[in-house]
C-alpha cells in the first residue's frame, strides 16, 4: 500500500501531515510513504484533484483510493485509512 503526501513549500501543517505520516509508517511494516511538492509537480498535482496542502492520500496495491484528507489527519484516523488499504 502507499500513502502519498502532498505538501508546499510555504505550508505550516505540512510538518504536521509529515509527522503523521511518518509515525503511521514507523508502525505498519509496508506502508511506502512518498511525499510529493505541488510547485514540482503541478500536472500529477491536478491529475489527482489536489486542492490544498497537505492532503494526504492512501492506496491499496493496485492503486485504488481508500482515503483522501486535505488537512492533517490524526495518526488514528490514518491507522484505520492503512488497515482498510490491506
């Protein structure tokens, strides 16, 4: 499964969403983890419908969405968005 983070370079909560993140894949043995910059990519940006950073997005192996947050989730919130993804 994969997480993807989307963050910019001036966002406060991206620390936060990055924090989460990494507490999240520290404890599910698996979890892929890529963090991705609006400003650098602006067209897969789009192509996923990103409207505000950070938004975190989770997907099952085959690349189906299981969980969309614009914001900062909390690290159960994120936990429980894993578990459905296995």
């Amino acid at each position: 499964m994969r997480l993807d983070l989307w963050t910019s370079a001036f966002c406060a909560p991206c620390a936060a969403a990055r924090r989460v993140a990494g507490e999240a894949a520290a404890l599910v043995p698996g979890l892929a983890v890529r963090e991705r910059d609006v400003a650098a990519d602006p067209d897969g940006a789009e192509a996923v419908g990103i409207r505000s950073t950070p938004t975190i997005i989770v997907r099952r192996e085959d690349g189906t969405e299981v969980f969309r947050s614009p914001g900062v989730p909390s690290r159960d919130q994120l936990l429980v968005a894993v578990a459905k993804a296995l």
